[in-house]
C-alpha cells in the first residue's frame, strides 16, 4: 500500500488581475508529491500529480468533484469556496474512481528516469506481472500535514528535472509519450 498527503487550495482570481481583465476566473493549487507504493522487484508504482493525456477521464487540478461530486456535497465550481468549506468542515472518506486517477507510472530502476512508464489502473498485472492488482484508491480529506518533501531520496533525478522526461533524456517523440507527459510538475508541486 501507499499513502500520502496532497494539499488542494482553490481561489476565485479577485485581485489586480480582474482589473487587468483576466476575469474571474478559478485558481486552483496543489502542493504535495506523487504517491510512491513500493513493489519490490516488480518496481515502484507512482500515482503521478498530472493527468494521464491518454486516458480518457483521468483529472488532476479538479479531481475532489470527481470522488466528492458537488451534488452530494453542493457548492459548483462558481461556489468552489463553498464546496472546499463543507469537505474541510465534513472530513469525507470515499473510494476514487479508477478511471479518474492522474496518471499512474512504473519505475523499474528508481535511479534512471528512462524507466519509466505509463501505467493502466484497471490493469496493473500487464505492467508488473501475474497477481498485481489495484483494488482500490481512498481519498480522504483530513487535517493531517504535509510531511517534509522525500521523493528526491528515492528519485535523485528530479533535482536536475526541468520539464519532461523525455525533453531531459533528448528524446524526440509524441506529445502522448509517457516519457513527455511526465515531468518536474508530475512528481512534486509546490514549496515547503
């Protein structure tokens, strides 16, 4: 099993921007790391911060109205304010559609970033062998803080990445690739 805390903040863009006609539109935040579920010799599984672009339905920045839907909990996304207050206030346990999930990755050797790839949720024994499985993922909306950041210890790679994989690597391919969805902002987001 993994585990871990990501923080969501959303804000509606009132200040001197609005003035300068970027509208009103929603802000939204994220600070925390990828979720690291360690398989042993199968590798390590990775719930990314960043959408899976290939997957139809897979969310990242607006994934809590997917496993905490607005009609069960009200507010929209005009009322996002309202909507965050009564999770915050209610502390709500659901199970997250699989299908909705950012991008889940393999890493097969943790120390080379050219390992990695592109995981389905619905099919993990296709990437990590007979008899692995995601049963399911939990969500929780809780008061528990961050823990300080430690994906770098086990990923040493990321200090030196800036932007894609596979931008990193000189790699040239499809926009789709795995290697070229994931990049500084998939693995970890926001400052301490």
């Amino acid at each position: 099993t993994g585990s871990g805390v990501i923080e969501h903040a959303a804000r509606y863009n009132d200040g001197i921007t609005r003035g300068l006609g970027a509208g009103p539109g929603l802000a939204v935040a994220t600070r925390g790391e990828a979720v690291i579920t360690d398989l042993g010799v199968r590798g390590l599984l990775l719930c990314l911060l960043t959408r899976d672009e290939a997957r139809y339905g897979s969310a990242d920045d607006l994934l809590l109205p997917k496993i905490f839907p607005f009609d069960k909990w009200g507010g929209s996304q005009e009322d996002y304010s309202t909507y965050l207050g009564r999770l915050e206030s209610g502390k709500p346990v659901a199970n997250a559609p699989l299908e909705r999930l950012p991008m889940l990755a393999r890493l097969r050797d943790p120390r080379d970033p050219a390992t990695a790839e592109r995981v389905d949720p619905s099919n993990l024994a296709a990437t990590f062998g007979a008899g692995v499985r995601l049963v399911r993922v939990t969500a929780q909306i809780t008061d528990d803080p961050l823990a300080p950041p430690t994906i770098e210890n086990k990923l040493p790679w990321i200090r030196t990445l800036h932007g894609s994989i596979g931008n990193n690597l000189g790699r040239k391919g499809e926009i789709m690739d795995a290697l070229h969805q994931m990049g500084d902002g998939s693995f970890r987001q926001g400052k301490w």
